[in-house]
C-alpha cells in the first residue's frame, strides 16, 4: 500500500473530489465508508468512445486465441470477455513447476544464465577501458625502463614479476581493444586515438613475451642449473609462455576481424567471395529464404549487423520555425536547459554513453515519496489502472495542490513504477516547487492487481488516453468550481518504455489527445531500428531481461503465460537473453500480434512508413516527401528529448536521418531535442553525480512546460 497517511488539505481535497476516483481496488472488499471520494464529479462514461480514436489501430486488445482457435477483436468488448476461462492465480510460482517438474529443462534454463553474468564483465570493461588502458601502458613502460635495473633476482621472484607482467598486458590489450573497436569510444575520440592505444598495447605486450626467460634455461647440469636459478634465469615454463603468446596472436585476429567488420562486414564478405571466386570452390546453398510476411519470420534473425553504427545526424534542437506557438516556446526555453556539456556542467570524467547511463543508476538514491493511490477503469477491456498522486507540502507538512502551477501525469520504465529512482527524483523537485505529480503504473507493475488475461504490453496506448482524459476532467471541474477561466496544463512525461508509450500516444491520437503538452526522454520514435542494435542486446538487455522475467513471469504472471503459451514457446521465454526475444513470446505471442516486426510498428510513432537507414533492405523514403505518416498529426508541443549516445535505445530510433523534415511535418508541433551524450535516462552532472542526481533531464522538461505555459 502507498497511500500515504499525511493529512489532507481543503484544496487537495478538492482536487480528489474532482477527480472522483476510488481509493481503494474496486475489486477489494470495501466498507463503503471513508476509503472513497465523491464519484459525481467523474461520472464521465465516454471512455469507450473516447478510445475509437486510437484503440483499434494501438491493439487494446488484439486478435486472441481461445481453445486454440482465433477470435478476432472486432470492439465489442462484452463478447470478447465472456468467452475467456477466468484468469489464473497470480503470484509467484516454483522454477521447477514452470519446467513441468523436468529436472532436465530447468537445468537446461539454468544454463542462460552466464549470458548477464558474461554482459555484466563485459561492461564493466567497457565502463573503465579509457582509464585502464593508460594505466596498464604506464606500468609496462615503468617495467621496461626498470628491467634493466633487476640483475640478480631469484626465480621465483621472476616467475611472479612474469605472471604481473601477462596480466597487465592482457588488461592492455582488452581494453585497447575496446577503445578501438566499441562505437561509443570511436564515437567521441575517433579511430585514431583506440588505434595508437591498441598499436602500442600490442608493441608492449610482444616485447614483454619475448623477454621472458624459460624454465629450460640453461640446465645442462647440477651446478650450471643451480647457478642459473640463483641468477634469476630460470623464469616461466614454456607452456605457459606459449599460451601467452597465443593469447596476444588471438587478441590481434579478433580485433583486426572486429575492425574489418566496422561496416557490417560487408567489405570483408567481398573480399572472402573473391578469394573464393579465385580458388574456384563453389559455395551455394539451396535454403529458401524466408518471406518478411511468413508466420515463421523473425527479425532477429534475418537483421545484419551495423558494425560500428556511428550517429549521422546532428545534435541539436530541431523545430518548426514556420510555427509560431513553437517559436515562442522555444524563445522561452532557456538553451542551458536544452544543452548538455561540460560548459553547462555535465560530469567531465564520464566519457561514453555506458558512463552517463550505468553511474546514475548505481550510485543515484533519492528518498522515497508519498503518493496517494486511486484508481481509474479503462472500461474498452475492465481493466483498472493505479494513478500515484504526489502533492506539494505547506509550511505545516500537510499536503496541498497548487492551481497555479502545471500538473504533470508520468509514464515510467521497464518494469518500473513510482519508486524508480529517476521518477522519483521527478516528483521531489516538482513538489518543491508546488506542483501536483500523478504517476500512472503500468497494469501489473508495483504489485497492483490484473484482473484479466490483458498483461502490459508496449503498444496499448488507451491506459495513457483513459489517466489523462480522467485528469484533463478533473481539472476543468476543479478550475470551474473555483471560477478560473483557465484551467492547469497537464503535461506528459515518459522514461525510456514510457516515453515509447507517450510518444505513440499523442502521434495516434492527434487531435484527441488530452495532454496540453509532453515530453519523450530516451523513448524511440520508431523501434523497428532496434532489431538490429546488436550491442544494446549483448551488453545491456540481458540483466534486463532476466529482472523483467523473474519480476513478472516467474513472480506474478507465470500462469497466465503458461496457460496461453505451447510448452515449446513457454521454454523459449524462460531462456531468453533480450529483451527483443522476450518480446517474440511474451508479447507477440501472448498477445496475438502478427510478428515482431508488427508489434514494434505498432508500439512506434513512426511505425506506420517503411522504416529508414534501409533497416528492411528497401529504399529509404524520400526525405523531401510528405510520407512521414501518423507523427505529423501531433497536436500538442511534443518534445522528444534524445542522447545520440544512448547505449540502450539507439540513435536510429529517431527514425529519420532528415529530422528538420520530420519537425516541418503537418502543423510543425513536434520538437527534437538531441543531444550528444547523455546516455539512457542519464544526463550526469558535477564532479559528484550523486549530488544532483537527474537533474538536468527532470529540469529541462520542467523548462520545457514553463516555457509552453507561458506562450499559451
């Protein structure tokens, strides 16, 4: 329970009562005294209505399979749900009942989990590669200069300064080879800086294995190999000396390939055809390929690799100047506030988008907030979803709501809710400031109940329309109650999956949408680009995968997906290692959708045109065409606030390597906002991150609706 038990004031209050919604579950027992607000004010059923608008296109509830036979969603929601058994138990359940009891499949699944264990070394490497390299050249260096010092040292002391000497050089030329090769260090220090590190890592290291003595030194008799071992020749024995120079002959094959394949190996696989082609050995094969449109067609599989996927658009802010309303908006906005530099204070020794994202999130801890819960129906499936509403405090700690000041409704991450540490960084400084923050919880996230089969899915937009229709409702009534010829702006923010969310929200909606203005921070545009984002499915979706599944599947909803999935697909969700993946069954599969691809252009702002940067093998658009589909018809000033560094959530998903087009497109409300680093929900800034925690990003969208409030 979050409901917090701080006492209420006269215009918080109000601020309830205008809203009316129920403070408690509807679906839990209730007394019917105190633990509900006046619902008059809200008894607005429109909601099924309202939703024609984007329900049927955002899948609110797609195409379902009931005894293995389809039935399609044609809106009538009554009929749909009488046909569906009751939904299971939810609550966590045994690793060895998910496997059937199969000691065999649950070892089996216990087998994917080296892949975070394996991510997480990696990263680590990649977060200190800039300063380890140096450190280990430095050493080796120190060690060159001062071999020549160390005559007479006993075996053993040799054999341990060797042993010194191959770990520091298999550090050096690992993280040389990260700086060399990872698109986020060339990305911010070009080729040459990882080469010459790499170069000279690699100089060192065959200088090092050379120089090393052996154990067969000099050991023709008793005595020459006494004299020998006291002398200090007697070093290394020569297997190990060996495995030490295949180590440094592996590092340099698997970097050069690595290099070689910077552009996604295609200059690599004409050479080999070449060379076959020379040889005269005919290599063909007679698979069929699989059709795009097939059932059976994943993505995943078919997508090439980018090799070092460098950013070719520019950062900056990107807006319609045609646009008058944006114009001002922008004239408000303070360019510090929308410019992420060392100059305007972002955190100088953070150097790669891994830094910006990672650091945050290991050492940023905000104090927990106090939200009071109600609930709201979004009556096209039955659903009811949880608003955390955190108030302001006055002077005497009792909780107020301000009607001068912008009311924001928050969409959260991955797995997240209103304890998300950024989130709640959000509400801290907006209640500072007076302001009223509603955080929506995803249906089935923060332990609220799900009544149905309708598990969280990225492409349902109507749980966004139902919250903010229901907020927008209220604060018309409360502004008339109180004879204000304005009401509040309600303003939208969305983290990562929710700024996905909000972002498909107000493309599809259009003119419908109840927001006054919103804000997509490190949520893609068109997430058909991360098919290919190889990196962020290697590095950085493993650990989240397998949190999301042992939070969601293993601890709530493993009967439902049990129930719904084949044993086959159900295994495959257990030993997933992307979030991609997850999606194939846990989504796509759950959920009916035709494809991966289908989902992700669903769940996109972009995904009603081909997709750009020829992801697909087509064409791209033509960038000077007016195709640019359903997000020209945002309504509301939208800001899209990216870093091209962005680890999780790739640059590509911009969608467009033409984003002044993009901005210049319909009626010109849609705002890019792209910054150079930052990395995913990140932003550092100050010598201690911690400090400031997420401030410059949670500042820049409380600029962001300041500076609407006031050209409005």
């Amino acid at each position: 329970d979050v409901s917090s038990e701080r006492k209420l004031d006269a215009t918080a209050q109000a601020f309830l009562d205008h809203l009316g919604l129920p403070l408690v579950h509807p679906l839990c027992d209730n007394d019917g005294s105190e633990d509900t607000v006046d619902a008059a004010a809200g008894a607005h059923h429109d909601e099924v209505e309202e939703l024609s608008f984007i329900g049927r296109g955002a899948f609110e509830l797609p195409s379902i399979t009931i005894h293995n036979s389809p039935v399609k969603n044609d809106g009538n929601i009554t009929r749909l749900t009488s046909q569906l058994p009751p939904p299971p138990i939810i609550g966590s359940i045994s690793l060895l009942e998910l496997h059937d009891h199969s000691i065999g499949q649950l070892l089996v699944t216990a087998t994917t989990m080296t892949a975070p264990t394996i991510a997480m070394f990696e990263l680590w490497l990649r977060f200190f590669a800039v300063f380890l390299c140096p450190l280990c050249l430095a050493w080796m260096l120190h060690r060159e200069i001062a071999a020549g010092t160390i005559i007479h040292a006993t075996s053993k002391t040799r054999e341990m300064e060797d042993n010194k000497k191959i770990a520091v050089c298999i550090a050096a030329l690992a993280s040389s080879a990260v700086l060399f090769t990872d698109s986020l260090y060339v990305y911010e220090y070009g080729r040459s800086f990882g080469f010459s590190l790499f170069l000279m890592s690699n100089i060192m290291a065959l200088r090092c294995a050379s120089s090393m003595t052996t154990g067969r030194a000099n050991n023709k008799g008793k005595e020459n190999k006494n004299r020998a071992k006291k002398e200090g020749r007697i070093g290394l024995p020569m297997p190990k000396k060996l495995l030490f120079q295949c180590a440094i002959s592996i590092f340099l094959f698997l970097t050069t390939v690595v290099f070689l394949r910077s552009d996604g190996g295609h200059a690599m696989e004409a050479v080999l055809q070449r060379l076959l082609s020379a040889s005269s050995i005919n290599v063909s094969t007679n698979a069929e390929p699989i059709s795009s449109d097939s059932k059976s067609y994943n993505p995943l599989d078919h997508m090439p690799n980018p090799g070092i996927d460098l950013p070719t658009i520019d950062p900056g802010l990107y807006y319609s100047s045609s646009n008058p309303f944006i114009s001002s908006i922008v004239s408000h906005w303070p360019e510090s506030s929308r410019t992420y530099s060392v100059e305007n204070g972002a955190t100088p020794y953070l150097l790669t988008g891994d830094q910006r994202t990672g650091i945050p999130f290991i050492v940023n801890k905000v104090e927990e907030q106090e939200y009071v819960r109600v609930w709201t129906q979004n009556r096209f499936d039955g659903e009811y979803l949880a608003l955390d509403i955190a108030f302001p405090t006055n002077e005497k700690g009792v909780f107020v709501h301000d009607l001068d000041t912008p009311v924001y409704l928050v969409l959260h991450g991955l797995n997240g809710g209103s304890h998300e540490e950024y989130v709640k960084d959000l509400v801290k400084r907006r209640r500072a400031e007076h302001c009223t923050v509603i955080v929506l919880i995803a249906r089935g996230m923060m332990d609220t109940k799900m009544a149905g089969w309708n598990a969280f899915h990225g492409a349902r937009t109507g749980d966004v329309d139902i919250a903010a229709r229901t907020l927008r409702r209220g604060l018309s009534s409360l502004a008339d109650a109180n004879q204000r010829s304005k009401r509040q702006i309600l303003a939208g923010v969305g983290y990562s999956m929710g700024a996905i969310i909000l972002s498909n929200y107000v493309a599809r909606s259009g003119t419908h949408c109840a927001l006054d203005a919103a804000m997509a921070i490190s949520g893609g545009l068109d997430m058909r680009q991360q098919l290919n984002f190889k990196r962020s499915m290697r590095l950085w979706q493993p650990m989240l995968t397998f949190g999301l599944r042992d939070d969601i599947i293993i601890g709530k909803y493993g009967r439902h997906y049990k129930h719904r999935l084949t044993e086959d697909q159900f295994l495959k969700l257990l030993r997933v290692t992307s979030i991609s993946a997850l999606d194939v069954e846990a989504i796509v599969t759950y959920n009916s959708f035709d494809s991966l691809l289908h989902y992700y252009s669903e769940m996109s702002a972009m995904g009603d045109r081909d997709p750009e940067f020829q992801l697909l093998g087509s064409t791209d658009p033509d960038p000077s065409g007016d195709n640019w589909g359903r997000i020209a018809n945002v309504s509301i000033p939208f800001a899209v606030l990216q870093a091209l560094d962005d680890p999780l959530v790739g640059w590509r998903t911009v969608g467009t390597d033409n984003p002044q087009g993009m901005v210049d497109s319909g009626t010109g409300n849609l705002m890019l906002v792209l910054t150079k680093a930052g990395g995913h929900v990140g932003w550092p800034l100050g010598n201690n991150p911690k400090k400031l925690a997420w401030k410059w990003m949670n500042d820049a969208a409380r600029d962001f609706f300041l500076a609407v409030d006031m050209a409005r």
